[in-house]
C-alpha cells in the first residue's frame, strides 16, 4: 500500500522513521511518501518538504512566514491528489495537520490516521470536533488521553509510548557502558554528574540555563554540572551562558542520563525520558511575565500539570518550578532536596515506577503500524 506521512518537526521526523519501519515489516508492498525529515528519508521513499522549511513556532514567526506556510500547504494537498494514497498519516503538528485532515476527507475521501495526538487536553479542546469528523483513526501515546477522548465520545486507541521504545533500544545497545568510560570520553571529572537539561530551542536555553547553573554552584564541590547539548544549536550559543566548569556534551542525552545523579530539566519528552532513566528531577520553566503566565495556565488550560511524568501519574511526582514559581532560591532548594535527601529521592525513583507500569511494554511503532494496516485491510 502507499502511505502518505506527514511530520512538522524533529520529533515528529523521529516518531515517523520508526513508523515507517514498522509498517515495512507489517506491509511488504509499503511505499512512501512525506513532509518529514532525515530520519525518515533513511527508511526509504520519497520527501518532498524537510520539516526545517515548516518549523514555524509562535505567533509572531507564523504571521510573518504566513505565505510560505499557505504554500506549503497547497503544495501538500497537491502532491497528495497526484499521488493517490492509500491512508494519511498525520504526526502531531496540528496547524498544518488538521487542514490537510479536513481537505483528504471532504475532497479525497483518503482514510486517515493520526499518530500522535495534538495536546488538546491542555488547551483548545474545541479541535475534537474536527477529528471526529476527518479523522478515521487516532492512535494515541499518553494513557490518559483515552479517557479525555471517551469524555467526547471519540473512541481512540492507545499503542504505548514510543519514548519508552527508544529509551529501551538504548539500554539495551549500551550494556556495556560504563560512568568512568563516559567521563573519560567526554573529558570530564571524576565526581557524580547533575545533567542540565534546558531545552532544545535557543529562547528555552537562554530563559533557563543560566539560573539552573547558579542553583548547582552551592554543590559543584561534591557534583558536576554538564549540559545536554540540544541538536541544531551551535556550541557556540551556549558559551553566552555558561563557563569552563560546566562541560556541554552533544548527541549524547541518553548517555548522560543514564550517568547523573540528578537533573534540571525543563518541560516536555525530556522530563519523562529523564524518569525512564530514574534520574530523580526538577522540573525548571521560565516564562515572561511569571504571574500572569500562572494565572492563565491556572485558569484556562484544562490540566493541572506541564510535565509528561505528572500528567501520566496524575499527580505530583517531580516538583515544578513553572513561571511565579521558577526562582533561583526555588531551584537551590530543590536541588538539595533531590542530591541530599534520600527519602525525597526514593518516593520519587518508587512513583517513576508506577509511571513506567502506567506507560506499558515497548513496541508502540509495531502496534501503531498493525492498527493502520488492519484498518486499510477493513477499507
């Protein structure tokens, strides 16, 4: 069958490579074609848009990039018209996505499947209505959202987490590693590592980095700091905020996650692989205008946490230090609690486990690509 994917950014790019490798195992005749990325050229077919030409964050970078993204998005419907699909898969990056969504259904009348739902729990919940109707298929990879979507009477499908799969995969190509290989080889000292995780854009890194440095100084006697450099970043960008006692290593987060003692962390994927690795964190976000932020996340986003590993729980399992509450002061405590308090860290390593147990067995790609190809077979 041909499959049609479409994927926004670089975590989409990775989901959707390893999709496609399952659908190859799943489907002997698959073919491809995408909006996607490096990861998922490597597993053949064609490309016709690198993610990097659409990765438009924000409402000020949107509205002045507004034509080439309109563009974009005739050029998609085109290309899909020519090409005759047999499914769309759409990967998160809702803007764009559900356009498509809606043009493949009302127009094409293609079957289409969602992998990897937009967060509509947090906030603009009012799209549900626009996946019940373009949408045959949602495959979802956070528990929780099977129940938000049962509250529409959405029936979805959840297929495990596919960071669990990657984090896995490490662990199991990387047996034999060792911390003193990983200080030998990446230059560091011979003390237990506090990973610094600040994000993987260049406004995340600069909000964030320079005051989970300041927290680490009152410990950088017994501990060191080293940073997880974010992919597409130049070194050179963190050397505004940092200095010679904290060492940046690149390509290496899983490595140096499953090496540390402990871990600031900002939101996101890298909170959960952070407690995959049972590296007990703090969960540090910066944000303009701190209390007004607070206010309207308090009141009208439609979650109670940002972090993955709170929301999967369902309760608080890592502190987070977000907007009115992200101060140095709050950090240094923080992180205290987390490098000298034994009961503090063992509550939090016990209820990683009850999140690891939420989250299932690996193999989201492979159950992610049998409910598409047993869908299309019913077609």
């Amino acid at each position: 069958m041909k499959y049609y994917l479409i994927a926004g950014e670089a975590s989409g790019d990775l989901h959707g490579s390893n999709l496609m490798a399952a659908l190859k195992k799943s489907d002997k005749e698959a073919e491809f074609r995408f909006f996607g990325g490096d990861l998922m050229q490597l597993q053949g077919g064609t490309i016709v848009k690198h993610y990097k030409e659409m990765a438009f964050m924000g409402f000020i970078p949107v509205l002045l990039n507004l034509r080439t993204i309109l563009r974009n998005l005739e050029l998609c419907k085109e290309d899909i018209r020519n090409y005759k699909p047999d499914s769309i898969i759409l990967i998160d990056y809702p803007g764009f996505n559900l356009k498509i969504a809606k043009y493949v259904k009302t127009v094409l009348q293609i079957p289409v499947v969602y992998y990897i739902s937009p967060k509509v729990w947090a906030w603009k919940e009012y799209r549900v209505k626009s996946f019940k109707k373009y949408v045959d298929k949602m495959l979802c990879i956070l528990p929780f959202e099977v129940n938000f979507f049962k509250k529409h009477n959405y029936p979805v499908t959840y297929v495990g987490n596919p960071t669990v799969d990657a984090v896995e995969q490490y662990k199991q190509e990387n047996q034999g590693d060792t911390k003193e290989l990983f200080i030998s080889e990446s230059k560091l000292q011979k003390k237990p590592i506090v990973a610094l995780l600040a994000g993987s854009r260049k406004q995340e890194i600069k909000d964030n980095l320079p005051t989970m440095i300041q927290a680490f100084e009152p410990f950088q006697e017994k501990y060191q700091a080293v940073i997880a450099g974010a992919p597409g970043i130049d070194p050179g960008y963190y050397n505004e905020f940092t200095n010679a006692s904290v060492k940046i290593v690149f390509g290496q987060t899983y490595r140096l996650l499953s090496h540390s003692e402990a871990a600031f962390v900002t939101s996101g994927t890298a909170t959960l692989e952070t407690s995959l690795f049972r590296v007990p964190q703090a969960v540090s976000y910066k944000t303009p205008i701190p209390k007004i932020v607070s206010y309207v996340f308090e009141h009208f986003f439609h979650t109670k946490y940002i972090s993955l590993v709170n929301l999967i729980a369902d309760k608080v399992v890592v502190k987070e230090l977000f907007a009115k509450y992200f101060s140095l002061q709050a950090l240094t405590n923080e992180m205290n609690l987390l490098l000298n308090n034994a009961e503090y860290r063992s509550r939090m390593l016990k209820e990683y486990d009850e999140v690891i147990a939420i989250l299932d067995t690996p193999g989201a790609s492979e159950r992610a690509a049998g409910n598409i190809v047993d869908l299309l077979q019913k077609k």
